[in-house]
C-alpha cells in the first residue's frame, strides 16, 4: 500500500515573471487562491511553470519560496525533472533540503532512453531521496513511453508513489492499476481526461486548468473520489471548451495568456514560448466567454 | 525520557475506538501516516463489530483522502464486548465515541483497568480531577498527575489522559503566554464549523446560508476548561486556576472546518502590556512539543497575520497540517483592553490532531510504552 501523495487536484501552476526575475508577490497570490479553491496540492515548478527555462538556482529558490509560504496548508509537490540524471539528482535533493512533500520526474527527453535506462535513471534518484517520487509520462512531449512491465518494476522501490499519466493511453492506464492497485497510485496528466481516469482508479489530477478554474477542478475530483461519476462527468463536459482551448497552442502559452487577461498579471513568457497568435487568442477568449471566467 | 530517535524503529500499536466516527475517520488518516504509530484494532458499536471496515465505512467516509487500503480490510471489533482481545493487540487507545456521558466513562475506565492508556477525545472524563486535559504546548506537566491516577484504578500501565474541547483551542492558546500580566476577564464569541458536529454541508444541508445560535453544553465547556487546563497539581488532584472569568457565546456557523473566535481581553490594573509586547510572546511561545520535536508538533505554533483580512477559515485553518493556531487584528478596544480574532482547525489542532500530539507526549515521555508481544 502507498498513500497517495495527494488526493484530488493538484495545480501545475505557473510562476510568473517580470522582466529579469521571478515575481515572488504574485506567486503567494495564486498560490492563496488555490488553497482558497480547494486545490490539493500545489505542483511547482513543472512545465507549465516553465522550468525548461530556469537556471538550478531560480528553480531551487522558487521550489523553496513555496514550500516556506504554502507552510503545511496543503501539499507541495516539486517538479524536478531533467533529462541529465545528475541535474535531476541535485533539483531533488536541494527541493529535499526545502521541506517539498513530493517529487515529479518526467522521463528523460529529447536524449530519451531504453525501459531499463528508464528503470536505471529512476532508482538512481529514488535510492538518494526518501521524499515519494511520481514519475510522469508524456510521449507526446519527450518522445518515449513507459511500459507495463516498467512500471511494475519501478512499483517495487518504496520511494515511487506512482505516475502522472499524461499518455492518453487508457489500455496501459488500465492495465496499470490492475495490476499493481494500491501499491502505486495514477493520477490524470490531462485535464480532458480526468473523469474516465478516476473511473478506473487514478486519484485526481495534475492539472493546468486548475490555474485558472481551481473550485471547478476540485469539484470534479471530489465527485469522482465520491463516486458520482454522473456528476464529474457533466462538469468535465462542462468546461472541455476552455480546456481544450488551453492547449491550442503549445502549453503553458494559453495558460498564462488566460491569467493575465484575467488580470492576474503573471508576467511575460520565457523564450523560445512566445505570445499566442491573434486568431487563437480570440478563440481562448471567446472559451473563457462562454465558460464564465471573463 | 525515552530517545526520541530510537521510538521509530518498532512502531507502537494503536487501536482506535470509535473508528467509524468523523473524529475516527481523522484518527486513522493520522496514524496510517503516523512515523511512529501503526493501526492493530479498530473498534465500534455491536452494529458495525464483526464486519470489514471499508464495507461499514462506505457512504460514510468524510476525509479528502481515500480510506487506507490496510484499514479497509480490517474486522471491526465490539468496542465493549471485545475489550480484552482488543488489550492484547494494542500499546495504547484512541477513544472518540458516540454515547452518554457515563457509559464513555465506564468504557475508557475499563480499557484502562485492562491496563491500556486511553488517549481520549470524549468530554467524559474532563472534570475528573485526576485525569489531566492537556494542550501539549500548554500543561505537559499535568500528565504527572497520571501517577495518582494508577493508584486509583490500581494499574500499572493504564490511564486516562483527555484533550481539551474544540472550541478553547482556538483563544487559550493566545491567552497562555499573556497570563502572568494577570488577565482578568476575557469575552470570547466562537464561530465553529460544522464538522465539529460530525456533518459535512452534503449531510447538513440546512447549514447552507445559515447560521444556529446553540451549540448544546459548549459555553460551559468553553468557560470552564481553559480554568483546568491553566490549573495546578495539588494532592493528587489537577485544582483549576480561579482566573480569569470568561462568558462567551458560541454559534455554529456554515464552514466545513475551522473554529474562530473573536477574543476580548482585561487585564490586570497596571499590567496591561503593549501591543508589541503581546506580538513579542506569541512569536516566541513554543513548548515541550517543539523542545521534544514530536512529530506532529508544528515549528511556529501560533502565527500572527499583519494581513488585516487573516487569518481566513479557507486559507488558513492548514496551517503546519492544521497543527498551527493563527491570530490577526490585535488592536486596542473601548471596553476591554485588547481585541483580537483566532483561528484552529477544529479536527485536527481541536481534536484528533491534538489527541495524537498528546500520544506522542505520552510516548516521549514513558507514560505509554510499548506492551509485551
């Protein structure tokens, strides 16, 4: 049996920048509303917190920032990822150090692996950390996929709680939870995906709209850990519009796009992410129309 | 004292009685993650004994995370006709039931008889006076009383030992540090939720957008137990301090968890400290729980908000895992000297939270140890 890490939603949430920094201020405001929205846990510094393009410093102190002002309210799960095994490490162990309750490590992109090197680059972190690793799959973004058989290896070692499952495949999804239950824990990595997850047994979400509709997101989970899938489905349908409309153009781009319309002022966006085009941002307006958000 | 460092290395066995209850469903989230606890027995009425907890607990389940898988499959035991088998199994209890006020009584008087300490919830045995209530930061001390206790009973292992009522834990806290400026008289009105009653807003409904002026026997208990908890050992008794006089009034208002409280405090003539002062001693107040860096003892255990609009029930009640007490708006008042509000996460700092601080008191400090196996 592993206790989940969290159950619900979790924000990946954005960090929002001035011109040659973090803004620290507008952090603890979000991060307020998300507790304030029910969210679960906070997710920082993951992609949608564009960790791609934050030094090992910036990335440490925004990990630590948090941590230190989310103070136990709810959980704060630390993205750590790198496709350098040792970077990795070193993000880990410094976000440790921080008082992070978690950790999330996507598969090595771009370099990508084997199934054993992914096994290897896994146990390597989870043998020098005793904070809980969720492992996160997303092919789309980092060209490789887990397997099965990975994951029911990877299951084994006590430090990994279970994966963010942002594949889309449902038939490995599924046979995952099969076969390993309560003894590794699935969450959705896809905001359109939620429901059908939790009908089989993932435990929430990692979710990108949930930066901007947190009290939506969380209902949808709370329904569905309650079982009123009737419930949690109309919701999910309800806001599939905006959620699709936030992936229009390459995530976190919508996302943070959306905050600042909605006046949150969270910044520019880090190059090579640039301004949305006209014509999706009138589409991702015309969304937060019709789903009440502006 | 026990070292600290070597508790972890076998777990103490908990059993929990009254495990289908709110505060039980807090109690088993805390000690399936607890580093030095483990669940051995859950114990219920005769309706629910004999069946597997996840069957008896579905529909019922009020907590944000799942039931534990482990605890799901357990049988649940007679909390009363199964009390000697339950003995064997466990190093310590959790009691939080549902009966009348001399049945709990009798029950955890029995369990400790049977030489289990009871770490309990219920109200039953706060007027006893041998029995020590204790907000850890506030009145370790009092767990000494526990020896006069045994005698009574005629144990040499068990005991009773109770935390205070919910609604005291979110104003005496603050009040503690500022006692030796001799306060004199404090009005306190409390605005608890409704998990505090057992109900979320799914099975309350009549909460929503409402607010009930009564909480049965809660402004007896909010007037009277802070005087024991701010009491003295004498004789093999816990006597209660003779100040200050408190009248408050407490209402039950529509927010799952979180108990405020807007505080009015007189001190004595001439004593009154300044506002600075007052900030200086919440700031710095910490007890044996951070000395002994028990588990669930939170770093900074009251935290004060300059934010005029903190604390809030939403956003601040988790402060530290719930463990934290928050205060905000400390001003000057035109009828008493000071005013302030506070806020205490009422099931966990307020009740199972703070009965697994004390545990891990009683632990540290050798009063439960570890049965034979």
């Amino acid at each position: 049996m592993k206790t989940p890490v969290f159950s619900g939603s979790s924000v990946a949430i954005v960090t929002p920048f001035t011109e040659n920094g973090v803004n620290f201020g507008k952090l603890e405001e979000l991060i307020d509303e998300q507790i304030a929205g029910g969210t679960a846990a906070i997710t920082i510094c993951g992609t949608t917190g564009e960790c791609s393009t934050q030094s090992l410093e910036e990335h440490a102190s925004v990990v630590d920032h948090c941590v230190k002002y989310v103070n136990g309210r709810i959980k704060v799960i630390a993205g750590t990822s790198s496709n350098d095994t040792l970077a990795a490490l070193q993000l880990s162990q410094k976000a440790e150090k921080s008082g992070a309750d978690a950790l999330l490590l996507v598969t090595p992109y771009y370099n990508k692996t084997t199934q054993k090197g992914l096994i290897a680059h896994y146990t390597y972190i989870a043998d020098r950390v005793s904070l809980p690793i969720i492992l996160y799959n997303v092919p789309s973004r980092t060209g490789l996929s887990f397997t099965l058989e990975t994951y029911q290896e990877l299951a084994k070692h006590p430090n990994i709680n279970g994966v963010k499952e942002a594949s889309g495949n449902f038939a490995l999804l599924s046979s995952t939870i099969a076969s390993l239950g309560d003894n590794f824990n699935v969450w959705s990595g896809n905001d359109n995906e939620i429901v059908p997850a939790m009908s089989l047994g993932a435990k929430g979400v990692i979710s990108v709209a949930a930066n901007v509709i947190p009290q939506q997101i969380a209902r949808i989970t709370e329904y569905a850990l309650a079982g009123d899938f009737k419930k949690a489905a109309e919701l999910q349908l309800r806001y599939l519009d905006l959620i699709n409309s936030l992936f229009i153009e390459v995530n976190p781009i919508p996302i943070k796009s959306a905050l600042n319309i909605m006046g949150r002022e969270v910044g520019p966006l880090r190059l090579p992410l640039c301004e949305m085009s006209d014509s999706n941002l009138e589409k991702l307006k015309d969304s937060m129309r019709k789903s009440g958000i502006l | 004292m026990q070292n600290i460092a070597n508790i972890s290395n076998t777990k103490y066995r908990v059993g929990i009685i009254g495990a289908t209850g709110m505060v039980g469903q807090r109690f088993i989230t805390l000690c399936a993650a607890h580093p030095w606890f483990e669940i051995a027995a859950l114990a219920a009425s005769s309706r629910s004994a004999g069946k597997k907890y996840g069957e008896v607990i579905a529909g019922r389940w009020k907590m944000s995370a799942p039931v534990p898988s482990a605890v799901a499959d357990m049988t649940i035991y007679d909390a009363e006709a199964d009390k000697e088998k339950i003995a064997e199994l466990v190093d310590f209890v959790f009691c939080a039931v549902d009966m009348k006020k001399d049945e709990i009584k009798r029950l955890e008087e029995d369990y400790a008889r049977l030489e289990v300490p009871v770490v309990s919830n219920n109200s039953a045995h706060r007027w006893t006076a041998d029995v020590p209530m204790v907000v850890p930061e506030i009145n370790p001390e009092h767990i000494e009383i526990i020896e006069a206790q045994r005698k009574r009973l005629g144990t040499k292992r068990g005991f009773i030992a109770v935390k205070s009522n919910c609604s005291i834990q979110s104003y005496v806290p603050l009040l503690s540090p500022l006692r030796e400026f001799g306060i004199e008289n404090v009005l306190v009105c409390t605005y608890q939720a409704i998990s505090g009653a057992g109900k979320t807003f799914a099975d309350w409904p009549e909460m929503v957008d409402n607010v009930i002026p009564l909480i049965p026997g809660e402004e007896e208990k909010s007037e009277q137990e802070p005087l024991k908890v701010w009491g003295e050992i004498k004789n093999g008794a816990i006597v209660p301090a003779d100040a200050p006089g408190i009248t408050t009034q407490c209402l039950r208002v529509p927010v799952a968890d979180g108990h405020f409280a807007a505080v009015f405090v007189k001190f004595a003539e001439g004593k009154k400290p300044e506002i600075s002062e007052i900030l200086r001693r919440w700031a710095e107040f910490s007890g044996e729980p951070q000395k002994l860096g028990l588990p669930s003892a939170p770093k900074q255990f009251l935290h004060y908000f300059e934010e005029e609009n903190r604390p809030q029930s939403r956003l601040d009640r988790d402060l530290e895992n719930g463990m934290t007490v928050s205060a905000g708006r400390l001003r000057p008042d035109t009828q008493y000297d000071y005013k302030f509000v506070a806020l205490s996460h009422n099931t966990l700092r307020g009740a199972a939270g703070g009965a697994v601080l004390l545990a891990e008191l009683l632990c540290a400090k050798d009063y439960i140890t570890q049965n034979q196996r």
